[in-house]
C-alpha cells in the first residue's frame, strides 16, 4: 500500500536509505500515525536483511532510518488510589453481575481487550490457577497467574468445559464484540472521564512502578513481547510476574479496607 509506489518497480540493489526516507516522510505528510509508519519498517528491515545474507545486497537500506515517535506514554498521577477506585467501582456495579465484573478485573490486571475479548473456557486452569493467552504471532501460549478476584466471579458465571468466556448474549457461539456499553456505565459510574480498557493497563503499570515492582516485572504483567518496551531489556516470566503483581494488586486495593 505505501511502498510500491516508490521502491516497487526498482532493482533490489538499487534502493537506498532515502528512498525509504521518502516513504515514510509521505506517510507522515498524509497524517498517518508513527505506529502505522514503523509498520513499513517491521516488514522491510528482515526483507533487506535476508537480500544481505544471500549476498544479493550488501547494506540494509532500512536499517537506520528511525521514526519520530511522539511521547505517547500515559504516565498516571497516584495511580494507586486510581487503582482503587476501579476495583472498588467493578465490584460495586458488578456485584451481582460476575460475567462484567470478570471482564472488568482481567482489564484491571492488564489483559489487552482482545486477549479478553477471545479468551477461552480452555485456556484456563482453575485448579492450578492460571490461564493463557494463545498468542499466534510468535507461535507460542503466554501463562498467566490467575488472581482469586477473578476465579471467584468465573465460578460465579459458571464453568464451561470449552468456548467464549465472554459470549455474545445475541449469538452465544460468538464472543462478545462491543463492550462499548458497559465501559460507558463504569466511566459514569467512576466520574472517570478518561477510563477506558486500554487506560487499565496504564494505571496497573503506572501502581506496579510507585510500589517499587522492576520493569521486568510489569513488562511481564502487561503480556510485552520484549522488555525493551519498558526500556529495560531483561527475559520475561509472564506467569511468575502476574503472580507477584497480583499479590501487590490485592494489597493495594485492600490497603485501609
């Protein structure tokens, strides 16, 4: 879509830096964000990479072009007490309700909306308490510590052998798509204007980071694929890291109850 344009009809050995320059400054002059520029990157880098170790180029065109990033980190002010407020807010809404209060305390222990969103009866192990996220990318299953907030509302909503978690009530085959609503109800609810699901992950991260918890850890928490994302390049244990920060996250919403 971006690059054919410009390098699509050119000899491999005749592409150079600035004609992947070019590519990305045009993106950028469309108003197309930084991820979606870096994407051009994340496909063209290996592919150069791979000409140079056939011997079919010599440099990686690629390699040093680098993308302005705009400081897009949600850094967020006492997100302890935020933090709190959430969970208190999920288990007050959701008291009668463990399907959305299950939902909401996966997003609040830093699952990612679609890891939610297509989470399945079995990819869950409650009597070793943890689940696991298939993840297709890297072709390999991330385990995660499954907190006793969430066990207790999954028993709750009732134990399947297999299927959606979360099932669309209109078509119980198919997991839910929309929880835009019931967001809506909680960010009302909290006087929150700028809760989202996505916004749980920032706040977890930023409480983990104010109790101290290492960046190898949080990094773990948040499902990273690479701890650099933390900015601090460790090996990361997803299960033993969700077991550690569920531990803080329980003291933290259980501080002066």
């Amino acid at each position: 879509r971006y690059v054919k344009d410009e390098i699509g009809s050119k000899r491999l050995k005749d592409i150079k830096p600035l004609h992947i320059g070019r590519i990305i400054s045009k993106m950028r002059d469309k108003g197309l964000s930084a991820n979606t520029q870096n994407k051009v990157l994340v496909i063209l880098r290996p592919m150069f990479k791979f000409a140079i170790k056939n011997r079919l180029i010599k440099e990686n065109p690629a390699s040093e072009i680098r993308i302005k990033q705009k400081d897009t980190k949600k850094i967020v002010t006492n997100a302890q007490e935020k933090l709190k407020r959430i969970y208190s807010a999920i288990m007050e809404l959701y008291a009668d309700d463990p399907y959305y209060r299950a939902f909401f305390l996966f997003a609040l222990s830093g699952r990612r909306k679609s890891e939610i969103l297509t989470l399945r009866w079995e990819n869950i192990d409650l009597a070793n308490n943890y689940y696991w996220i298939a993840d297709a990318k890297p072709n390999e299953n991330q385990r995660y510590d499954l907190p006793p907030l969430i066990k207790e509302a999954l028993l709750e909503l009732g134990v399947q052998k297999k299927g959606w978690v979360f099932f669309s009530f209109t078509n119980p085959k198919e997991h839910l798509k929309k929880p835009d609503r019931q967001v809506d109800r909680l960010k009302k609810y909290l006087g929150m204007p700028e809760f989202s699901l996505h916004y749980c992950r920032h706040i977890l991260a930023s409480a983990l980071i104010e109790k101290g918890i290492p960046a190898s850890i949080v990094s773990g928490v948040l499902g990273h694929k690479n701890a650099t994302t933390i900015n601090k390049y460790v090996s990361i244990n997803y299960h033993t890291s969700t077991q550690k920060a569920n531990q803080e996250l329980l003291e933290i919403v259980k501080e002066n109850e």
